[in-house]
C-alpha cells in the first residue's frame, strides 16, 4: 500500500459505515500524511530504514520514537512514510487521543478501519470489536491479518501519541508484538516522553515492545543549527544569516513546532536585528497564542470550531459549529500558518488541528462563555455517543436531567460490556449532578465498575475524591476494591463494611465487595472462611447476571481450597444444572470453571475437554474466560495425561496471556505449571528459571503462590531423583493451613510426598500418608495407577515381596483409563520389572522394562531413562528406539510445529494453534528441513509420527 499524500485516495478502501467509524477512519487518515516544513533528523530516518531493511528481511522490528510534545516525532514519521510511497507498503495506522481513551479497541478500530471489507469479514472480533472480548484474542485476529497483508511485502504499524491508547487496543497490540517473529512487519509507536500515561492507558512503553528481538528506542531532541537555518529558509524564502541561526536555536532549544510557530508570526527583518528582542517570554502556548490573536476573525472562528471538535471533522461541520458563513476563505490562513492539516480529496474534507499543543493552546485562549457555546453547537451536529462530551462542557452548573441521561447511557455502555465507558459517563454525570450525595454516588459507582474491569490506573487520579466522600457502603466498596490487590492492610476491613451495608438497590456492591473479600480470603489461606461469604453473594436474588457466572467460579475456587476439588464440583455441577445460562459468554465461563475442578479432582481427560471447549467458545465468541488461568489449567491436565508437548505450548499461552494483559496474579502458577516437562526432559536450566520466576510472583501473594512454587520444586527434585529435595519442597504444603491449597492441589502432591517418604527410608510416615493417598483415590480416577505403583513400592520396603508383586501386577493388568498418567504407569512398570528381576525372572521382568522404556522414551522423559539405565541395558531390543529421536535437537518452537505437523495440521491451522504467523511457521519449518535434511513435509511427519507412535 502506498502511504497517503495531503489529498490522495486511500488504496485500502473507503472508511467503513457510521459516524464513529468514519472518525476512526479520518483519525487513521491524519497520522499518515506527508509535511513540507519538514528537515534534518538524517540519522533518525536511516535507523528507521535500517528497520525496515530488517522487516524486509523477515524480521519483525519495531521502533519507539520519544520526545517532548511538538519535538517533531510525528512530523518524522509522515516524512519517512512519504518517502516510502513507491515502495507500496501495506500501512495499518492509529492516532490515539484522549476522548477515546475509555473507547475499548478504539486503536485496534482505526489501525483495521480501511482494510477492504471483503478481507476484515474474515475476522470477527475485528469487524466488529467485542469489548468483553480478551485481547489475546483480539490480537490472534489481528496477527492473523497482518499474515495476509504481508504476503506483499513489509506491513507497517503506525500508532501515534500511543501513550493514550486505550488499554485493551495496547494489550492486544502487545501480544501481537510478543509473538511476530519472522515477520515482514515494523512497528512504530510515537509517544510523548517524561509525560504521564493517560488516564485509561497506564501503559509502560518499554514494556510494550520488550518481547520483540528487534526493538529501537529514537529519543528526539532539538534541530541543530543545520537544521534550523534550512527551515528558516524555507519559510523566510532565502538563506538566513548564521548569527541568526543560532539565535533562533538558542532562543527556541530547536523545538520544531515552537521554531515553525515564531517564524510564521516573526518577520526576518525583525529576526534578524540582534538588537531586537524576540517574542518573550519563551513559551509555545504564548507563540501560539499571539498567532491565534492575529487571525482574521472568521478564521479565529473556524479553528475554534476545529478544536472544539477535537479530530478530524468535516469542514463544513467546524464551520456550523463556529458559524463561519464561507469556510474556504476562513481556511486559507490556517493552512498558510500550519495550525490546521485539510484533506480535500477525501469525501468529507475533513480538517484537524495540526498538533495537540496547537489545540491546547487554541481552548485555553477561547473565553468560557463562548467555549460553551461552541461546545453545544457541536453537541447538535455529532452523533449520539459523541455528543455527551460536549453536552457536558457545554453546561453552566448543574443540570439533573442530563445527570440521568448520562447514568442510563452508562447503563446501556455496561450492559454492552462496556466499562471504561460506562464509567466515563458515570463520572461527567457526577460533575453535572446536583446534589453531593448524587455526585459521590455517581463518583463511586464509576470507581467499583473500573475496579471490577481491573482498570486501576484510572481510579487512582480519583482516590482523593473517592476519599472525601461520605463513609458508606459504595465507599468502602470503591477503597477496598483498590485496595485488594495491591495487597494493602485494610482493605478486608473494607470489603466487610461494604458487605454489611448492602443496599437493595445497587446489589452489584454486594456481589463485588463478596466476591472481593472472598477472593482475598483465598489469597491469604483462608478458604474456610471464602466459602460461605460467596454462597451468600450467590443467593442474592438480584445479583447481575454478567456477575454471576464470575461469582459463582470465585465459590468453586474457595469450596475447592475449602473442602477439596470433588465436593467442589459435584456442588457446582448442581448448581449449574439446575441455573439457566444467559449468553454463551457465560457458558464458557461456567466450562471453564469446571475444567478447573474436574482437573483437581483427577478427571482428567473431562477436565481437558471442558477446558477445550471453554477455549473454542471464547475465541469464536469473543467472550472472557481468564484465559491465562484456563490455558495454565489445560497445561496441567495434559502433563499428567502424557501430552507433554501440548501441555508446553498452552503453558506458553498463559504465560503471553497474562504478560500481554498485565496480569501478575496469574504468574506464580503459570511458572509453576510451565516448569514440569522441562524438568520431566531433563532441561535443567530452563527448568530451574520458570522455578525461579514463580518462586519471584510468589513473593506478591506469599500465601497463595506458596502451593505453586512447592509443586514446581518437587518435580524438579523427582526428575532429578533427589527424594529428600522432594520432602524439603513439600514441607510448604504440609505446614500450611488445609484450606490454603493443601485441599485444593491434594492430588497433585500426595504422590509426590508417598514417593520421597519411601525412597527416604520413613515407612511409617509413608504408610499414614498412603493411606490417605487411597482414601482419596476412591474419588480421584488419575490416583489409581500411582496407588498400585506406591502401595507396591511400600510392600517392596518393608520386604513383603509376595505383597508387593500381587500389587504391581494387579495395577498393571488394570484396562488403562482415560485419566491414567502414563508417567506412573511407567513408573509402576520399572517398579515391577526391578521386583521380577530380583528374584530371577528375567523375561517377565523384560517385559515390564520394556514397556516402562518406551512409555518413558514417549515423553522424551530423559532423567528417568538415564537413572534406569542399569535396568533398561542387556534387555531385548524394544520395537522402538529407546533413546529419544532427533526431535530433542529442535528449539521449543521447531519442536512445537514439528509436533503439530505430525497431526496433519496445515501451516495456518498450526500458526492458529500457536498464536503467531503462517510467516514464522514457513521460516522454523526451513529451519527443521536443513536441521535433519528432510526433503518436505512428508518426510517431517513421517519422522514425527514414528516418534509419536510410541505412546500408542
């Protein structure tokens, strides 16, 4: 695609349907055009060539381009796209702005807004947003349209003053910087330096594009002397003298917008005098204020109604709203001075004011009388959701009318799952309200649904006004609900109060501050207490339904950690039978839960599949399922079902999830959980860094992480085979409180701690925790084999033979299940070949070896094969290889397609699977043809398949 000149047609389609869609599209417009006063910054526009260069390559780059507002980073960057015209670059462009910061992927709408349609209707969650939507996967859909708009060449991502993004477009947008890889894309982010993030951003920048290989940080100062002379000569239309030069860089420091706004409005002969001084005092609001002061008056008037308007807008809009009777003349100076940019081959000729300071400087000068009445002109010309902005500046006081129209609006927003928006109205209805009991009210609602959505950048700025309010339920609601998770003293004391002052109006306080305080009591071990406090959120009849499924999820979790995961779900499953589901939204989320307790009450293979579907749901739907906690949970399922390399890609998934929306909570787990089949293959130092990295988010919820870090410890210690390592690591969970994760996680780690009982020499202990250990196998269907191995293992121990091979035996002549772990079932084959052997019987014990060998070697579990070795050697050869094949040589990504090409999926089906581009998937399949010198795919699967069929 070739970037737009002043004018020009856009290549990419025409903007898309409806007023709020075509001010994404001219906001899109605006950021890509080119600028005549444009000079020097040579360097700045060769690293950013050189990027480009990379992307060419297929290397995915990017570039953060900083500076103080005005310094010229936008200005570089439409003279760099303007140069690139005739490369015909495909460019998917953004200008952020602060009235849209609440607008739930207003960037993601620009940036896709002039995308033919035929193309987009490919993309569901694109074409049209799904605020409720998760980010992730609204950055799959947009990682997958870049797939396409690559195939030509390099993509080019522009998003401008992207400190003001909205925060599910940044979070989307940072996923999908996380996961390019060999990718023909740059990416350049424009953004204000040393300036707070916006209200409803709260993005960290650095942050944002750290996950990229190719990142570039290009900090814009002032323009040398060069570059001053040249661009005083272009205005003044001569060479200026040097003495002239340098005054004007010393009296501006190179600030571009300053130094274009002075010379406009200072003559060269004036300039040029040393004697005489220059406008003082030295400020750009002054400069531009003077200019606005020397505007024709129908001009002053039409650049008014500009920045009332904010973006780009219709000329003959601005010219209503202004009422200037012949906007084209009134135009002409604005263009002249540079304070407006005009389009007027576009169909609405749209006009914008240049710069935001330019429009900072242009409101601060109009007289509030005249302001308000700008602003309720606008507000009759724009459409509805734009107009409350300017209904709200337009009013003098309060006005109780407009006070409820904004609440139901908010209304209307939240039940479309609109939040941030929601609360933006809640809050302008605050300030227009008349009575300080309403306008706390309205301040405090706005609060508690920001906190719920997890918004917490955007309640901060409000904490004072949230402070100064009258003590009352919403109150406590609103500095509990910040307080929560910032794990601050006080904040269940809050959540209490909250709690006993419900009001029969507003039932959502109840269930937030519930939910809340159950969740905290979760967090710091106290389960025992979650569990009646969420069943009594449950029963309030008047509990929101977009709250339920949530609520009812938090009750599991604490009936889970309270009285263990079977109790937990023969409950939840009553209780979901018997409810009827509102949305398929709320289908997932109920699915998803369940998952969770099948997984903990050792259904395993239900628990994948309620967790698949969970998935499926949500990504087809658009819809919410704490993804990064549901890949986690699928994660583990599929570690004890065998799934090894399955269970490593959806580990990865929750852990980008919940980097990308900044979801720290979800860390210590997901670490956890990540760290066993590095361990279970013997990669050590892999192993021992997601180890470490829990063991670090675990330091933020000390108590709830502790379980975590425990598990993720003793399974590196049993792959290692350092069984008093295993005991030290579970003495976290055995000193812990029952209800703090010991009940909830109780399958999990029982085998672990019968092992390292018995091959430390405590048989007692081992024989009381066995016991337990069959108690809970009555109900746990993924316990039965490791019951038969370690009850075996004991009678071994304690030199009951003739016991111990009646056990074995029995457990491995058992139908295997559906929920069986075959790393027991390896285990428990070694233990009986070792007993067989022992006593002489070297077929039989071959047999067991033979099979313990290859569902070993199916796994690629190394440390267990090499610590058998002695066992495994001089047996008759295994109709498979024993060691594990090549594919052990693979990266983590070659390794992950390689399994993926082996079930038969298609490059786009993998680069889906896996959440990156059909590009990247092309790029590690060369990688793996040359590693193995394969002529094809065919023989790639070929490869795999042998080496799969040995879990069969």
């Amino acid at each position: 695609m070739t970037p737009q000149a002043p004018g020009a047609s856009d290549p990419l389609g025409p903007p898309d349907a409806g007023p709020a869609a075509a001010r994404r599209q001219q906001r899109a417009v605006v950021s890509a055009n080119g600028d005549t006063t444009f000079v020097g910054r040579a360097a700045e526009l060769e690293r950013m060539n050189q990027c480009l260069r990379q992307a060419w390559s297929g290397k995915a780059s990017s570039v953060l381009v900083q500076g103080p507002a005005g310094i010229g980073k936008t200005a570089l960057v439409r003279h760099w796209l303007a140069r690139l015209a005739p490369e015909n670059h495909p460019v998917l462009r953004a200008a952020c702005d602060t009235a849209e910061e609440d607008l739930a992927y207003g960037v993601i709408g620009q940036l896709t807004s002039r995308v033919p349609s035929v193309l987009l209707s490919r993309f569901s969650l694109l074409a049209g947003t799904t605020p409720s939507a998760e980010p992730f996967h609204v950055g799959a859909e947009l990682l997958e349209l870049i797939n396409e708009l690559q195939s030509g060449g390099p993509v080019l991502i522009v998003v401008d003053d992207v400190q003001w993004a909205d925060r599910p477009s940044a979070q989307a947008l940072g996923f999908v910087l996380r996961r390019l890889e060999a990718d023909a894309v740059l990416t350049v982010l424009i953004a204000r330096s040393s300036t707070e993030p916006g209200p409803a951003g709260g993005l960290d920048l650095p942050h944002l594009i750290a996950g990229m290989p190719h990142s570039y940080d290009l900090t814009l100062t002032g323009l040398d002397t060069t570059d001053v002379a040249e661009l005083a000569a272009r205005v003044y239309g001569r060479s200026v003298g040097t003495a002239t030069v340098e005054r004007l860089r010393d009296h501006t420091d190179g600030h571009a917008l300053y130094l274009q706004t002075l010379l406009a409005e200072v003559p060269l002969e004036r300039v040029s005098r040393q004697e005489a001084a220059l406008p003082v005092p030295t400020s750009l609001a002054q400069a531009l204020r003077r200019q606005l002061d020397a505007l024709p008056g129908p001009a002053r008037g039409l650049v008014e109604g500009i920045a009332v308007l904010s973006g780009p807008a219709p000329l003959s809009t601005a010219a209503r709203v202004a009422s200037v009777p012949e906007p084209d003349s009134a135009l002409e100076p604005l263009l002249t001075n540079g304070m407006v940019r005009w389009w007027p081959s576009h169909p609405t000729t749209p006009v914008a004011i240049d710069h935001a300071l330019q429009r900072d400087a242009i409101l601060d000068a109009i007289a509030p009388r005249r302001l308000r009445e700008l602003h309720a002109a606008a507000a009759a010309l724009v459409d509805r959701p734009a107009s409350w902005a300017h209904r709200v500046a337009a009013t003098h006081g309060s006005d109780a009318q407009l006070a409820r129209e904004l609440e139901q609006a908010a209304a209307d927003s939240h039940t479309g799952g609109q939040d941030d928006r929601a609360a933006t109205l809640l809050l302008w209805a605050s300030e227009v309200a008349v009575t300080r009991a309403e306008r706390d009210r309205l301040l405090l609602v706005a609060a508690a649904r920001l906190l719920w959505a997890q918004q917490y950048t955007r309640v901060e700025p409000l904490l004072s006004r949230i402070e100064a309010a009258e003590p009352g339920p919403l109150r406590s609601l609103a500095l509990g609900g910040y307080a929560t998770p910032r794990r601050e003293p006080g904040a269940a004391a809050l959540l209490a109060e909250a709690l006993r002052g419900r009001r029969a109006d507003a039932a959502f306080v109840s269930a937030m501050a519930g939910t809340w305080l159950g969740i905290n009591h979760i967090l710091e071990g106290r389960g025992a207490q979650a569990e009646p406090l969420l069943r009594e959120v449950l029963a309030t009849d008047l509990l929101e339904p977009e709250l339920a499924p949530w609520v009812l999820g938090a009750w599991g979790l604490a009936r889970t950690y309270a009285r263990g995961a079977r109790a937990a779900l023969t409950e939840y499953d009553t209780i979901t039978r018997t409810a009827p589901t509102h949305s398929t939204a709320e289908q997932a989320i109920q699915r998803g839960y369940r998952g969770m307790l099948h997984m903990w009450a050792g259904d395993l293979a239900d628990a994948q599949h309620e967790l698949t579907a969970a998935l499926d749901i949500a990504r087809a739907e658009g819809c919410a399922v704490t993804a990064e906690f549901t890949y986690a949970n699928l994660a583990a399922s599929q570690y004890f079902l065998g799934d090894w390399d399955e269970a490593v890609i959806n580990a990865d998934l929750a852990l980008a999830i919940a980097d990308a929306e900044e979801k720290p909570w979800a860390f210590s787990y997901a670490y956890s959980v990540a760290s066993w089949v590095p361990a279970g293959r013997g990669e050590w130092q892999r192993a021992r860094r997601l180890v470490q990295q829990s063991q670090q988010w675990t330091r933020m919820m000390p108590v709830y992480g502790a379980p975590h870090v425990a598990l993720a410890e003793a399974v590196l210690a049993q792959a290692r085979g350092d069984h008093p390592a295993m005991l030290t690591a579970l003495h976290a969970i055995l000193e812990a409180r029952p209800d703090s994760g010991p009940l909830a996680f109780q399958t999990w780690w029982r085998p672990l701690h019968v092992e390292a009982l018995i091959n430390t020499g405590d048989l007692d202990a081992a024989g009381t925790a066995l016991a337990e250990l069959v108690a809970l196998s009555g109900e746990a269907p993924s316990l039965r084999l490791s019951v038969a191995w370690l009850s075996g293992l004991l009678a071994r121990e304690r030199g009951d033979t003739r016991r111990a091979r009646d056990l074995f035996t029995e457990g491995l002549d058992r139908p295997a299940g559906v929920d069986d772990p075959p790393l027991h079932r390896a285990m428990l084959a070694h233990s009986h070949g070792r007993l067989l052997n022992g006593a002489g019987e070297h077929q039989p014990a071959a047999a067991s070896f033979t099979q313990a060998r290859e569902l070993l070697s199916a796994l690629g579990a190394e440390p267990f094969l090499t610590r058998f070795q002695d066992d495994f050697t001089h047996r008759p050869p295994s109709p498979h290889p024993a060691a594990r094949p090549p594919l052990a040589e693979l990266t983590d990504r070659e390794r992950d397609i390689s399994q993926l090409i082996g079930r038969g999926l298609t490059n786009r089906e993998i680069a889906a699977r896996l959440f990156v581009s059909s590009k990247t998937v092309e790029y590690h399949l060369s990688h793996i043809y040359q590693k193995f010198s394969l002529a094809g795919r065919r023989e790639l699967r070929n490869l795999v398949q042998q080496h799969n069929s040995l879990s069969t």
